[in-house]
C-alpha cells in the first residue's frame, strides 16, 4: 500500500498591520507651556467675537455657579455637573477656531458652535467619564468630611473661615490630598483628549489614554501646565469671575495648541514639531 504523507499544519495566522494612523508623543522643553499661551492670545486677538462670545458662556456659568453656592448650597453639585457637561463643547467651539486658522481656513461662529454634532458619540462617552470622576471626587469629600472635621458641619456663610480653622488642619490636609489626586486623574484625562477628537474623530477611550501618555511622557512640563492653568482660572476667578471673559478663551485656545506640540500624527503631509 502506498503511504499518504501527511498534511502539513497551517501556518499561524498573522494579522495584518493596523490602518489607523499612528501617533507620536513628543517630548516637550519647558518653554512650551509658554508658547502655547503665545499662541493662544495669538488666535483670541486673531478672532475676539468668536472668542467673545465664549467668554461670556464661560462667565455665565461661573456666576450661575457661585449664586446656587451662596443662595442653595445644596443644588451646587447639580449645577457643576450641568457646567461640566456643558463646558467641554464650549471648549470644542474654541479649538475649531485654532483649528482653522492653523489650516488657513475661516473660522466662523457657526462652525465653531456645531462643530461637536460630528462627535457628539466621542464627546458623550468622555463628559460621562468625567462626570463619573466629579460623583466619585464628591463622595470622597463627603467621606473626609466625617472623618477629619473637627468643628462640625460649617454653615453656608462661614465655610471659608471653617475650613481653614487651626482646628481643621488635619480635615485640609487630607482633603487637599484627595483632591489633588482626583484633580490630576481629571486633568491627565482631559487635557489633550477633546482637541483630539476634534482633531481625528477617535473615540473617547483612545483620546483618554493619548491624554495619559502626554502627561507622563512629560510629567514635568505638563505639571507646569496644569500649574499655569489654574493660577490663571483662580485669577480670573477674582472679582465675580470678570477674568474669565479673556481668559476663558485663551486658554481655550491654548489648550488647542498644546495638543498640537505634543502629539504628532505619522501620515499627516505636514510635520508638527515640538515648540523649542
């Protein structure tokens, strides 16, 4: 009888490469943080209606925000929520300007003001997530509350001075630390992640951890960054949130442009290189 041979196994299967582009992180000198603000005032001089008009959105909310505080305390963390959901398309609105002047298009109040309907899935996914981090940042405040208190609940007219009574060093402290760390989760989710959906249309996981790599791939410059971004909030903060009219919008504006410096997309036609 003659021998069949037998059949060889198949070769493994080998995935073919990924057609979504792929992105660089670059790295960022300290000087970057500063150029990003140059370029920012750059855009809000270039457009000032535009940029205007969201400033006014951004001090509305902020004056919204600080009435409930003092007249229904107990409606604040509502009325945040409602600003956080709101706040990242206004913000889209202000990188579509940047956007289109860095392509040498015509930004227009329309456009900016729609341009999230093409990413409104993106954008959905990601406020919710952040909404998520406000609801777990609360209930950890609450928690440090009935630990570390040591005066008892402060009332709505004296919780400054409550707070900061000697009494309640160790309640600051610690609530400082939670904070912080909560702040820096939001931050180091959301700092390049909505310029980036504009930008590629990705969806909202993907921007969350493009967002994560800048931060620790430069943890320094970035930190520098988060520092500048909230010295200049607290600033516009004070009077009745006045500043935010200029403000509000540069940094919107800036905030496009540190996306831009340190991530780099491999098949665009046109390079973009680190600020140096």
């Amino acid at each position: 009888m003659m021998s069949t041979p037998h059949s060889e196994a198949p070769p493994p299967y080998i995935p073919p490469p990924s057609e979504a582009p792929r992105k660089e992180i670059l790295p960022l000198p300290w000087s970057a943080p500063w150029s990003w603000l140059v370029s920012g005032w750059s855009d809000m001089r270039a457009f000032p209606g535009i940029s205007g008009f969201y400033g006014c959105a951004f001090w509305l909310m902020a004056f919204i925000l600080g009435a409930v505080f003092r007249s229904k305390p107990e409606y604040t963390m509502t009325i945040a929520s409602g600003c956080l959901l709101l706040g990242p398309f206004l913000a889209m609105g202000l990188y579509d300007v940047s956007r289109r002047r860095e392509e040498g298009s015509l930004p227009t109040w329309a456009l900016s003001a729609s341009c999230w309907r093409s990413h409104v899935r993106s954008m959905g996914m990601l406020v919710l997530v952040l909404i998520v981090l406000e609801l777990l940042w609360g209930r950890a405040s609450l928690v440090v509350f009935a630990v570390f208190f040591n005066t008892g609940m402060p009332s709505t007219t004296g919780v400054i001075q409550a707070v900061f009574n000697p009494d309640n060093w160790e309640f600051l402290a610690v609530y400082l630390v939670v904070g912080g760390v909560f702040a820096g989760l939001v931050y180091a989710t959301a700092v390049v992640s909505i310029p980036m959906i504009l930008d590629r249309d990705t969806d909202a996981i993907s921007a969350g951890i493009t967002s994560l790599q800048v931060v620790f791939s430069n943890l320094p410059v970035m930190l520098l960054w988060g520092a500048l971004l909230t010295t200049l909030v607290v600033v516009a903060l004070i009077p009745w949130g006045i500043g935010l009219l200029i403000i509000g919008p540069w940094l919107g504006h800036a905030s496009w442009h540190a996306y831009r410096g340190s991530v780099r997309w491999l098949d665009e036609n046109v390079k973009v290189t680190p600020t140096t």
